[in-house]
C-alpha cells in the first residue's frame, strides 16, 4: 500500500483540487465556499494536502483575519482514512499558527460528518452547525515557545497508545483528568498535580507517555535536553534557570525532562558532585514551578535510585509512577504497526506476541524492520518481488535480536515500585 503523506500545496495540485472538490461537494447542495474562494484561497492563503505517490487524496485551505481563522475547504477521498483527515487538520493548524490565532473555525453543510472535526478538538455550536477550535497557542506565546524549543502535538496521540491499560489509567486518573477538568477535580477535593516522575527500564515508553500526556491535554509540549541546556554560555544551572523563565510565558504547558539523572542525582561526597549546583538550582525552580495553574512537569530516568532524595520528597513531586514492558495487547498493536498489509494474513500474531515478552517497543520495531529488511534483500537477489513474510521471517528476526532490559534490571524494576513507586 502505497504511504501517504501530508505537505504544502503546489501549484500543480490544482487540478486535482477541482476534481476533489466535485467529490466532496454533493449534487443540489450548495457549498459553504465556492470553488472559486477555494482556489483563491489555495493560491493566496493556507494551503495543505495529502498525497499517495502522485494522486492527491485529500485537502485542507484557510484563512485567517482578525486572530480567527476559517477552513474554506476540507475534503478526503472515501477510503483516505480518519488518520489521514486527522493529519490534515493538524498540518493546517500548525501552517496557520504564527499568525497568533486565538481560534480555528469551520462551517459545514447540514448533511455533513462532523467526525473528522470533533476528533480534532473542534466543539459544535448547534443550530447552525459550526464548528470552533480554540488554538492552543496564542500569539503573545509564539515566541517563547520557539525560543524553549516546545511544539503543538497532532491529536489522539493518547488514542495510539495501545495497550499498557494500567499505566494509561494510572496517567488519567491522576494528570489528565485533573488538569483538564479542573471543576470535577476540585467537586472531590483532588489538587491538580503539577510534577510528576515516570522511572522504568529504557526503552519502554517514558516519553511516547509524556507525549501523549500534552497531546491529550492539547497544550504546548518543551521537552529539555540537560545535554543542550548549557549551550547557551550560562552553564548549566544558568541554561535550567533561563529555560524555565521563559516557559513562564505560556499559559499552559507539558514542561519533560529525560533522564533527569543527570542534573539531579545524588548530592554530597568530597569533593562535591559536578552537577550539585544544577540539582539545587533544580530543585528550587520545581518549587516556583508547583506555584503556577495551567501546566506540569513531566521527568523520566532509567535509574530512579540514583535521585537525589530530596528531589522525590513530597511536596516536589505529586506521584513517582512505574513505567514497564509492554504487556501483551501493547506487544500485538506494536507488531500490527509494522507488519505490512499485505503480509498480515500469514502472520501469526499471537505467536509473535508470546514470543516478544521481555522486550521493549524499540527491540520489537527492530525486530519488524529487520525481518522486511531481509526480506527485501532477498526478493532483490532472486530478481522477483519476492512473496509476503510470514510468521517464520519475524521468528528469525526475533532470534537475533538482543533484549535492552536484562532479568536483573527487570527484577530490580518490580523492586523499585514496591520502595520508591508513589501512586
């Protein structure tokens, strides 16, 4: 199956945007824009498409004034897919940003879906079905967030996280729902979080859940590199300090630090630790941060133990939450994302489920990729197309795949939630 991909328009799509508009707009209906302001606006506006090789498959064209944006157009082929029209949107909204939006609208005719649309965070007003999104990011914000390096996620990123029931019910619970649903949160007495720690072996998902944390929030996501906060001359505790200033900007914000290890780790000893400057300054800035509504700090380490104390006392961090292997749905959505369509028939998924049980998302995509590596090697040996892989090619590929999290750091992992683990 041909992928597809979402980029700007050009001038040569022009064509097949007339003959997209014909599909999409239905006989005896008339259109909220005419395909006359649909190319106007292509040419002269914001434009986006999704493309299969040379076939367009589905359009996105807005406009923006006055800090209200409009979607003149948005069509999909019948089988293009909801991920496809979910991408669309969000490449939209991502081209519209900087011109400081405070909202993306739409209005639809009558007989319409709206599924693509509330999918994508945009609320009905009823009786005259429009449609309205408030952007996530206003324009007085757009230059702090550049400068921290931070991003607007596509949406149902949450939705993508397959599998690991536990842990995304822990993360509901205890971030999503508090912070986006404040009024319920305080009905039951419950204190929004405003730092979390997630520990856990490598390779298990710390981040895609920080991700998908921000995404289902719908607020900006910064992720800071302790490696490049120093970059800017001011050391590391000057880099930390500068950072966290200018994400005080934003109204809201997933503020994520990986491997936290290394600028908080263990203080004391003589001589001092290198880093124990940057972990006090650390710590101070998690205590100004906890003071502000309308956003969370997210960190994530591999080695829980080698935290500072004071760093997982109470009152810094709201909850320290395991993050584990994949368990067995995770495992089956993992290999069904990269096992190709075609071959998907002869695959025996529930053996390749069992058999992967130890194993992280990297080593299991690794696993994926070498298995169709290999078969491609070998239809361009034969000199054919070579025939769809089969449960044996992603066996073989197992055999020689080397597991990141040894029983040792597994076994010191279950330990780990049973001392330091907050819930």
């Amino acid at each position: 199956m041909t992928r597809t991909y979402i980029r700007d328009f050009h001038g040569d799509d022009l064509d097949q945007i007339v003959r997209l508009w014909g599909q999409v707009t239905r006989e005896n209906e008339w259109p909220i824009y005419s395909l006359a302001e649909v190319i106007a606006s292509c040419q002269q506006d914001h434009a986006v498409v999704a493309v299969q090789g040379e076939l367009l498959v589905g359009a996105a064209v807005g406009r923006g004034a006055h800090a209200q944006g409009w979607i003149v157009f948005f069509g999909t082929i019948d089988d293009a897919g909801s991920d496809v029209s979910s991408s669309l949107l969000h490449a939209l909204e991502r081209k519209m940003a900087p011109l400081g939006l405070a909202k993306l609208s739409v209005l639809i005719p009558e007989a319409d879906g709206l599924g693509s649309f509330t999918e994508s965070g945009f609320h009905v007003h009823h009786s005259v079905r429009y449609l309205e999104r408030a952007m996530p990011i206003q324009r007085r914000e757009i230059d702090a967030l550049k400068e921290v390096g931070g991003r607007i996620l596509p949406p149902h990123l949450w939705d993508r996280v397959a599998g690991m029931t536990h842990e995304k019910t822990l993360l509901e619970e205890r971030l999503v729902t508090p912070l986006a649903r404040p009024e319920l949160a305080e009905r039951f007495g419950v204190v929004p979080p405003r730092a979390v720690m997630l520990f856990g072996p490598p390779g298990t998902g710390k981040t895609t859940f920080a991700r998908a944390v921000a995404s289902r929030l719908d607020w900006p996501f910064v992720e800071l590199f302790p490696s490049r906060l120093a970059d800017g001359g001011t050391g590391l505790a000057g880099g930390l300090r500068a950072s966290f200033e200018t994400i005080d900007e934003l109204e809201h914000a997933v503020v994520f630090i990986d491997e936290v290890e290394e600028i908080a780790s263990r203080r004391g000893g003589t001589p001092p630790s290198p880093t124990q400057g940057v972990t006090n300054e650390l710590l101070k800035l998690v205590a100004d941060f906890r003071d502000r509504e309308g956003r969370i700090l997210i960190c994530a380490t591999n080695f829980v133990r080698a935290l500072d104390a004071a760093f997982l006392r109470h009152g810094r961090f709201d909850y320290v939450i395991p993050i584990g292997l994949p368990d067995p749905d995770a495992r089956r959505a993992i290999w069904a994302r990269y096992i190709p369509v075609e071959s998907a028939g002869d695959v025996d998924l529930d053996r390749l489920v069992a058999a992967s049980e130890g194993l992280t998302p990297a080593d299991i995509e690794y696993a994926a990729r070498r298995a169709s590596q290999e078969a491609l090697a070998r239809a361009l040996s034969d000199g054919a197309q070579g025939s769809a892989l089969d449960t044996d090619d992603y066996a073989r590929a197992l055999g020689s795949t080397r597991a990141t999290v040894s029983a040792d750091e597994i076994a010191e992992f279950r330990a780990d939630i049973e001392t330091i683990a907050r819930l």
